[in-house]
C-alpha cells in the first residue's frame, strides 16, 4: 500500500487557508465529492484508491498540524509501510504561489508539521510535495512575511480565488507527481518535475 498525507487543521477556520494547502490539494487531486472517511483512534480521515493498480491511502490528519506525525506513524505501522511508500504535502512559504518542489530526506526547514512528522517516524527519509504559497514581485522575487506574528498571520489567511484557481491548476501536476513517485521512483520524479 502506498500513503499520501496532506497536511493542514481541523475546523471552518481554516478551510482555506495558506497553512491548509495540504488538504486543499488533496480535495482538488481527488475532487471535492469524494467522501472522506473518518477515524476517531487516529485522528484522520482517509480516503482509498487506487494509482496503476496499487492500493493507495489519502489521509488528512486531524491532530493539528503540530501533531500531524502521531496520525502519519499509526498508519505507517498498522499497514508496515516502508518509508519510500509514505508522500506528504505541504505548503512552503519558500516557494512562490504555484510553484512545486519534490524533496526528500531534508530537514523541517521550520514547518511544524513536517517536523511532527520527522519526530514520529525518528528519520527525514521520506518523500515530501513542497507547494509553495508565497505571493512574488512584479520581477518574480518572493515576497515573504518577516516576523513570527506576520508569518502566522499570513500562514492562517485565506487564499484568494485566483490562488485557488492556482492550486487547482497545478494539483493536476502534483497528481502526476503521486503516480511517477510510486510507479517509477522519486528520483525519476525529480528529474521530471523539478
């Protein structure tokens, strides 16, 4: 089996927000039809499919994001994933909106919930979807927050509708990405995509 982990919170709050963009690409790669299941001793909800045949968890945990690695390591071991299995996907303020970037074994570079992760499973080794959420100047260069309260204060917006136009665009790629993950490898997936 396969995992694919978005990251983002529970709660109307925060639907739409920059720090949600795991979920919201999730429920654009699925459609927004899909009826996600819910897992009260997990703190997730999932959703099975399929990629080439291969059976494939989506999951949204629901731990918050500072605890997203508690859900992500139970699904893990009840299902003996092995590392190469596992894809998550994220925001990155690093990145300008639109822009993806396919990682792997890197630090948190400071998202909490990556981190989480990083702490429950003990190691990097793991495939990450970095989605980027920052607006850019005229001339391309990344506008980003400067100061804790404004990073969360940015981080907890709502995207705009011509963001979300975005996200729904490239989580087409993104879906593509998924499947050239756990078809051909991430290496090829790289080469590919970044």
């Amino acid at each position: 089996m396969k995992l694919v982990v978005g990251l983002g919170n529970p709660g109307e709050e925060y639907e739409n927000t920059r720090h949600n963009t795991g979920w919201i690409v999730l429920d654009f790669m699925l459609g927004k039809k899909v009826d996600w299941q819910g897992s009260k001793h997990t703190k997730l909800l999932f959703y099975k499919d399929s990629i080439s045949g291969k059976p494939v968890e989506y999951i949204k945990p629901t731990t918050f994001m500072n605890n997203s690695g508690v859900a992500v390591a139970h699904v893990k071991d009840k299902h003996k994933l092995n590392l190469k299995d596992i894809v998550v996907i994220y925001d990155d303020m690093d990145l300008p909106l639109g822009k993806i970037k396919i990682s792997f074994n890197r630090s948190s570079g400071g998202h909490n919930g990556v981190n989480s992760i990083i702490k429950s499973l003990k190691t990097e080794e793991f495939t990450r979807i970095r989605v980027g959420v920052s607006p850019t100047t005229p001339s391309g260069k990344i506008r980003k927050p400067k100061g804790e309260e404004a990073v969360l204060k940015f981080l907890m917006g709502e995207f705009k509708k011509p963001e979300l136009d975005e996200l729904k665009k490239i989580s087409k790629k993104i879906a593509e990405i998924v499947e050239v993950i756990f078809t051909e490898g991430k290496e090829k997936a790289m080469s590919l995509y970044n």
